[in-house]
C-alpha cells in the first residue's frame, strides 16, 4: 500500500515539474512548449487558470481596498492624551484631570453648526492635498476667565509619515500655541528641544513655509510637514470662524481709489471690511465692478496683498497693493517680474480658481527660484476668486 502511495506522489511531483518546466518555455518563447505534451493540452489550460486566479485575487483586494475607505474610515475621538496636550497650549486654568473629566475641553461637532463651515470631508477635498488635511476641531474654555479658545488638529507629510499638530489660535485667527501629537520621523531628534521651533510659529497665519519656522536644523522635510500642517490649518479656522464685516462705507481715500482705479473703470466704490486672515476688503464699483482685496503668504518678506476684479469665476484684472509686497527687494526677479502689474495680469486674467490653483509656485512667467513669491501670489488670487464666489452685496447691508 505504501508502495502505491509513493508511487503516486512520485507521479505527481513529476507532473508539478513537468508543469513547470512548460510554463517557463512559454514565458521564454520557446514555440516547442507549445506542442501539447501528451495529447492533453494540460500546460495551457493550467497557465489559464493561473491567470484567471489571480485576476481574481487583484479583484477581491481591490473591492476590499474600496470598501475599507468608505466605510472604515478612522473616527477623531477626544481621549486624555490629546486634552492634555490641549491644555498645555490653551490652558483651562485647571489641571489635566479636571479638564477632561469635567469637559471643560470638546471636541466640535461641526455638523451640529455654529461654525461657518459644517462638513470637514468636504473642506479637506476642497481646501487640502494628498499631503494635509484638517482632522479635527477642538475647544478648551478657561474657568477663569470664560474665555473659549479654538485648537485644530492638523496633519502634514514628513519625512517617514504624517505629523499631527494641535494648534490653538487667539482671535485674530493667528497661532498662539503649537503641540505635537503624532509624528514618526527619523530626524525628530534634530528637533527635540528646539523651542525656537515652536515658538516660530506664534502670531502666524495664512500659508506659512517651512523656512520661515526654521533654518539648518537637518531636518526639512519634517519643518515641511509641520508647515503644510499649520496652514491648512490657519486656512480652516478663519473660514470656519467666518468673516467680521461692518457696515458698507464709500471710498473716499484717493490712494485706495487711484489703486481701485488700475483694475475699474467705476468712478465711486463702495467699501465692505471683511477683516479675514485671507481678506481684508470687498470694493464695489458703481458700475458693478466687483473687485477684492486678498492677501497670500509668501515667504519670509510677510504678505503679499493684491486687488482682484472678478467676474463669472474668472479674474478679469489684476494690480499690487503697494506696501504690502512679500518680495525681496534685493532680487531682480522678483522686482522685474513680480512687481510688474502688466506680468501678473498676463499671469492671471481669464483664469478660473482652478486654474490659478493648477499653476507651478516655481516658474510663473517662465521664472525660477522664486517659489515662496509665487506661491504668495497664487495664493492671494485664489482667495479672491473663492470670497467673490459668495459675495452678495445685499446680504452686507447694502
């Protein structure tokens, strides 16, 4: 009996290698493997189904793949690490016990309203990247004072993976605390005990670039993610917060006029303060000119602010606010290109948001090495174009 049962396995070992061994003249070319051995065509018909099996696997995983990201999403929940964290950069004026247990510091439900934007998924597809996003909304109120402070929990792509901030804002929407919850980088330690690291961060809003945190420290890309991280998130809680307006005046001042006047045919504006991290003013001209007054980061010179006329979702002109520039003064690109009104228009009228969003930071007019300016203009035009798509003079007090 054990005679046939090694016989038969001899048999099958045979037949495994003679499988082989003809598959792998296929793979080759070899026309001879082809030739059915035996009379049964065995060879193909087992290649196929190796082929169908494994379409079929491909198959499953990518279902699996699917599914796991619609329906397995990981959920922000508020646990004591995180609050205390919190309350290290937006104390509560009670110790870390009491401020979980006592709730003195919650996570926002932004679905519930009460904040200018209401659906974190939708914010992030519009407003981040495949390297940052907003995670979570955060308040701590202090017992003392009653004085409710905003934190966002952001993320940014490192060196190795994802770092994950908690960044608590004053009321002008700028940073007034930075902590760290998660990151997993390889160069952390050249930032360990670096407070002038954190402490870069303070007073900062809008887009915010990773040489204006830190300099030499052997680790960029990790400053990188900690920068793309604040400023999703400085975008978010001033969207979030909404706007301060007050009630629209006339424009009288003849150095905002001969400005408006370089975008507008109009002869009278009238002014609506906005007052936003990203916006500062609305101008309507008495011809129905609709022109915007937006800032965007762009490096280490501070804001660049520019007017925008816009009109059905495109920029129809273009003009510098003088005084407000982000540029090296001592680079002649910047000062030749840059400071140009006829290169910016030529830049950017006749673009739509998405347009503007799609141009290279790094080579606007065919420049090089002036990314962080460019990256300031851009920014400032498309947070013109997004404010003009929701602005209704009636709505303002007109």
């Amino acid at each position: 009996m054990s005679d046939v049962v090694a016989q038969k396995k001899t048999e099958s070992e045979h037949e495994a290698e003679k499988m082989m061994n003809d598959t792998t003249r296929e793979l080759r070319g070899d026309k001879k493997s082809f030739v059915p051995s035996g009379g049964n065509g065995k060879t193909m018909n087992n290649t196929l189904k190796c082929v169908i099996v494994l379409a079929l696997i491909a198959l499953v995983c990518v279902s699996l793949l699917a599914f796991a990201n619609k329906f397995m999403k990981v959920e922000i929940t508020l646990d004591k690490a995180t609050s205390s964290l919190i309350n290290k950069i937006a104390p509560t004026g009670v110790d870390d016990d009491a401020a979980f247990g006592e709730r003195h510091i919650q996570l926002v439900d932004l679905s519930k309203g009460g904040y200018a934007v209401s659906d974190l998924d939708a914010y992030n597809k519009t407003y981040g990247t495949s390297t940052q996003k907003v995670r979570a909304l955060y308040t701590s109120k202090n017992v003392n004072t009653g004085k409710v402070t905003l934190v966002v929990e952001a993320e940014g792509k490192g060196h190795v993976d994802a770092i994950v901030l908690l960044i608590a804002y004053d009321d002008d929407n700028k940073i007034s605390g930075v902590a760290v919850k998660s990151q997993a980088e390889s160069y952390w330690d050249k930032l360990e005990g670096r407070q002038d690291v954190f402490d870069a961060f303070i007073g900062m809003s809008g887009n915010i670039t990773h040489s204006q945190i830190a300099t030499s420290t052997g680790a960029t890309n990790s400053l990188r993610g900690m920068a793309d991280a604040a400023s999703i998130a400085n975008g978010f809680v001033a969207r979030a917060r909404g706007e301060s307006s007050s009630a629209p005046t006339e424009e009288t001042d003849e150095a905002k006029l001969s400005q408006l006047r370089k975008v507008s045919d109009a002869s009278k504006f009238t002014r609506y303060t906005v007052g936003t991290a990203t916006v500062a003013n609305v101008f309507k001209g008495d011809n129905g000119d609709v022109v915007v007054e937006a800032r965007g980061d762009g490096g280490s010179y501070g804001k660049v602010t520019l007017l925008v006329r816009v009109a059905g979702g495109k920029v129809e002109k273009v003009a510098r606010v003088p005084g407000t520039d982000s540029f090296d003064p001592t680079d002649n690109n910047d000062s030749s290109v840059f400071r140009n009104d006829a290169v910016l228009n030529e830049i950017f009228v006749g673009k739509t948001l998405q347009e503007v969003s799609g141009l290279p930071e790094n080579g606007l007019a065919g420049t090089t090495g002036v990314t962080e300016s460019g990256r300031g203009l851009i920014s400032a035009v498309k947070n013109a174009l997004e404010y003009a798509a929701s602005f209704n003079s009636e709505e303002k007090g007109e």
